[in-house]
C-alpha cells in the first residue's frame, strides 16, 4: 500500500452526474424524484398531481415531470415547504402544466428578495460550503408564490386534503403538508439524513426550539410515512415515530444545555466544546454528524438568545481584528517563532489550536508564504477526520485558495 496522503477532497453535494437522479415509490400515491441534496414529492390524486417541491437543478426537474406525466398526470399544485434554492430552483420547468397555484409561507417571497440583495456575499459562501464556482444568482429562473398563507391552509384534490401548516425551523418560512387519509407527513428539511441543520456558520440564525415544537406536532398526528431531508428519504411504521422522538430529543437536550450555559455566563468558546448531545442519541441512526454538527448548533441557539457582546469588556467596541494581530505580531517580533509554535501545537495533536495562533501571522503578513503553506498543512490535519460536509467543505475551500496563491506568487 502506498504510504502518499490521499487528497483531501471536498464532500460534492451539488455539482452531480445525472446517472444521481432517482425515482422512488414510497407508495402506491406518493412518488419521490432524488438527487443528493435536493429532491422533491408528488402525490396521486385521480384529478391531478400536488408537488411538494422542485429541486435544484433545471435537468432533474425536467426528467421529474416527465415521470409525471406518465403516472399522474398534471400539476395542479405546486407547494414550497421553504425559500432554499434545492426547493424552488426547479419550478419553472414545472410552471409548463399551467398549475392552479404555486404556494408558499408568507414570508417566502421576501427572503427570495433578501436572496437577489445579497447575491454576491451569498455566491461567496455557497463556493466555501459545497466547492462550487463563485457565480452569483439573479433569481431571474425563480418563481414567485401566487398564493401564500400565515398560519395554516388546506385545499382538496381528488379526495385527498393537504393540510399546510407554517412553521419556524431551518427558515422562518417552513410549511409541513399533512395528508390525513394516507397519514402521510412532508417535511422538507425538518428531518434530514443527520443531526438536524438548525446551526449553519454562514446562515441566518435559525429556530432550536420552534423546530422540536414542530416536529412534537407532527408526533401526535401519528403518521405511517413520513417523506423528509428534501424529499430524500421516507421512514415508514415505527421507524418514522423513532426517526421524530430521537430528533426532538436531540433539540430539546441542546438547546436547554444552551440556555443553561447562558444563564451561568458561560462563554460561547467554552460552549461548544462542554455541550454534547446524550449518550444514547449518539447511537441513533438518524443523527449522524455528516451534514451539521453539534457545535454549530450551540452557535446558532446562542446567537438567537444572546446579544454579541460575550461579556469581556475588550470586546464591547473591538478595534479590527487585523489591527490586533499586526499589534501582536510586532511584539513578537518574529514570523518564524509563530510557524514553529503552531507546527509544534499541531504535531501535539492540537491542530484548531495551532490554526489560531498562526492566523496572527496571517492576518498581519498575508503575503506570507511560509505561514499559507503551514495552513494547508494544519487544514489537512483537520480534514483527515472530518466527514461533515459543511466544516470540511470549507476548510478544503480555504485550502484551494491558499495553493492558488502561492502558485501565482511563484510565477
């Protein structure tokens, strides 16, 4: 066997071959299109087809409705179960059937909005957290809702009631559809693959405690199916009810870890590192660390009960944190003491340590090639072990940038 390190790689969730697309039949009336990351539902009425959905990608859609067409017919609904672009990019392919109503939450189209004014800063993040090109989205393939509601909505379609109901979770936007005579709950995102995405470094803040309130909601209505993570999985019987109790769980047990740290001062960096999800949810299938991660939930909770100041009186109106770190560095006086300190952390098994103490360096000398090519290093460490697509993703990215540079300073 080789002994050469394997490239890191980053964890490719939206650049996929169409040989990823799926089609997957929960039941004999709800259909499944898949594609990592994105998918979306349909469901049978006699009269028609209620999509639940559109994913991300222009070509899934395309072979979705196709499908649609062979086994129910037309669109007659289209819903959104929130403004995340795997959910609504697709939806003008579908707008060909002429559907009665697109519809959404209320507040759906106002984040599109926030979407186009942030189209930049957003292109920015999305290439750190899934390594894709940095192009910016005008929005101009998104379809607006026709119809929305604040609260809760139904409608009926060849004998089967959709009952939508509003909702604080990943967005302030969510809508959960429940179809009581095939006890059958459409969650989006409310239920994924893993531990739930309720802490996201790049994102707004999201909804710990509405999110398990949401889900207990759904636990009393008893489903056999549950479609969720997009449209990409289904849990059947016993497996949906454990699928909710272990989710709701894991919320509950963080969040009030959150709110207790909070209340005994304890500060956000000791935070997550003390707060751990119980013994027995480790275990669980359904909270795999693979997409979100623990500690990003602790940010996220904290961030929605606590203001930014973490009580250090130096951080109440900190000067910029570059300024800081050349004052640092001056005093120390020289770049190779704080190369050596981080290589000696990191080979100490204490590589996030070392990646902090460096960036003194980097944030003061970042024409440094030394100090870059120490980073990759220290990321590579970090990556080794890090299956998670969002942290990983990221330190790949930075990776990426950090070759880039020193190749175009050697020319």
């Amino acid at each position: 066997m080789s002994d050469k390190k394997k490239k890191p790689e980053a964890i490719q969730l939206v650049t996929v071959p169409e040989s990823e697309f799926t089609i997957v039949h929960p039941r004999e009336d709800v259909h499944c299109a898949r594609v990592p990351l994105a998918g979306c539902a349909w469901i049978d009425t006699g009269e028609g087809v209620v999509l639940i959905d559109t994913l991300l990608h222009p070509w899934a859609a395309e072979k979705t409705l196709e499908n649609i067409h062979e086994t129910g017919g037309k669109v007659e609904y289209i819903i959104y179960t929130h403004h995340h672009l795997d959910h609504i990019n697709g939806c003008k392919v579908f707008m060909a059937d002429q559907p009665r109503a697109v519809i959404s939450h209320h507040y759906l189209p106002s984040n599109l909005d926030k979407y186009k004014m942030l189209a930049q800063h957003r292109a920015r993040i999305a290439a750190q957290q899934f390594n894709i090109p940095e192009i910016p989205n005008s929005g101009d393939n998104w379809v607006y809702p026709t119809q929305t509601f604040l609260e809760e909505m139904s409608f009926s379609l060849g004998g089967k009631t959709f009952e939508l109901y509003a909702a604080r979770g990943e967005t302030d936007d969510v809508c959960w559809v429940w179809v009581p005579e095939i006890k059958t709950a459409f969650l989006g995102d409310l239920i994924i693959r893993s531990f739930p995405n309720i802490g996201n470094p790049w994102k707004p803040t999201r909804f710990a405690l509405d999110w398990a309130k949401t889900l207990e909601q759904v636990r009393t209505m008893q489903p056999e199916l549950i479609i969720a993570g997009g449209a990409n999985i289904d849990f059947h019987g016993e497996e949906a009810l454990q699928a909710l109790d272990d989710n709701i769980a894991a919320i509950r047990s963080l969040h009030d870890q959150v709110v207790a740290c909070i209340n005994r001062g304890i500060h956000i960096s000791e935070m997550i590192h003390q707060i751990q999800l119980p013994d027995e949810l480790k275990k669980s299938p359904y909270l795999k660390f693979g997409y979100s991660r623990p500690e990003f939930f602790v940010y996220n909770t904290y961030r929605w009960y606590h203001g930014y100041f973490d009580g250090n009186p130096a951080n109440l109106l900190p000067r910029p944190e570059k300024e800081v770190k050349i004052t640092l560095c001056d005093l120390i006086g020289d770049s190779n003491k704080i190369i050596d300190k981080a290589l000696s952390l990191s080979a100490d098994g204490r590589a996030q340590l070392a990646l902090q103490v460096l960036d003194v360096l980097l944030q003061a000398d970042p024409d440094n090639i030394e100090a870059r090519k120490t980073r990759i290093e220290l990321l590579e460490k970090l990556v080794e072990d890090d299956f998670c697509v969002m942290s990983r993703n990221s330190y790949v990215y930075f990776m990426q940038q950090d070759k880039e540079f020193i190749e175009a300073r050697s020319k």
